[in-house]
C-alpha cells in the first residue's frame, strides 16, 4: 500500500471488507476481494507508535517515572498518567 503502515483493526465477513487504521489513525476500509489481489507485506511495528494517539512527547512523563511500574501498554500508560 504504497509503503505505508497500517494495523488491520476489524474483519467485517458479512460485508466482506478489511479496516485498516494508518499511523495518523485514520481508518480505511477496503474490499476483502481488493485486499487479497494486493501487493501487502507484514511490518515490524513502528518504534514512534505515538501517530495514532496524536499526543505530543512534552506530554508524556519523564521515562523513569514510569518504568517498573507495570505500564508496558502505551494507552494504560496514558490513562494513568494524569
């Protein structure tokens, strides 16, 4: 897809179509029947996962203020921090 990242976010089989959310969260759908002829290869994950959250880094709490403190899961670590 043009060498941009995406995450599938939902299979819908009763209207035979494939969500896709982009990295700046926005969310495409597309045929299952366009998605099986493309040309798509699996991707590591990108390292700034922040895209689709659309938060700043100032935002975020100093890295050692939350290491260790079970907060692995990017979004738990947002809710918690406030």
């Amino acid at each position: 897809m043009n060498g941009n990242l995406f995450e599938v976010v939902a299979i819908d089989e009763e209207y035979k179509t494939v969500e896709l959310q982009h990295f700046d969260g926005t969310i495409e759908s597309m045929d299952s029947e366009v998605w099986r002829v493309s040309d798509i290869e699996p991707a590591q994950a990108p390292e700034d996962w922040s895209g689709s959250v659309d938060i700043d880094l100032e935002d975020l709490p100093e890295p050692d203020q939350c290491i260790g403190n079970g907060w692995h899961d990017p979004m738990i670590f947002l809710d918690r921090h406030e």
